[in-house]
C-alpha cells in the first residue's frame, strides 16, 4: 500500500482556497507586527513622559525641602 502526502489530495480549488487562506494570513501578520510596533511607540512616549513627571516631581520637592528645611 502506498501512502500519499497530504498535499496529493487536494483538488485545485482545494489548494485556491489553501493559497488564499495563507495570503490572508501573511497580511495579518503584517498588520499585526505594524500595530505592535505602533503601540510599541507609544507605551516608550507614555514612559518617557512618566519620567519626566516623576522627575518634575521631585525637583519641587528638593526645592520645598531646601526652602523650608
């Protein structure tokens, strides 16, 4: 008995279908890695400004400390 591969199965409209779904998927895949790379960018911008609150923040403390202290 011999055994056949997966692929020898399919019809033509089978492999369209298969080919389509695999186009679909690489154009996910794309959007997806150019949405993370956006939100990538703005979680580094929000930490940017947190730290620069947080510095803000302690410099007035320094100075209150420093007049009253």
């Amino acid at each position: 008995m011999q055994t056949r591969s997966p692929n020898a199965r399919r019809t033509p409209r089978h492999q369209l279908r298969v080919d389509a779904a695999g186009r679909q998927l690489a154009e996910l895949r794309t959007q997806f890695s150019a949405e993370l790379e956006c939100a990538r960018e703005q979680v580094a911008i929000v930490q940017e400004h947190a730290e620069a609150s947080e510095r803000y923040a302690l410099r007035k403390l320094d100075q209150e400390s420093t007049l009253f202290g």
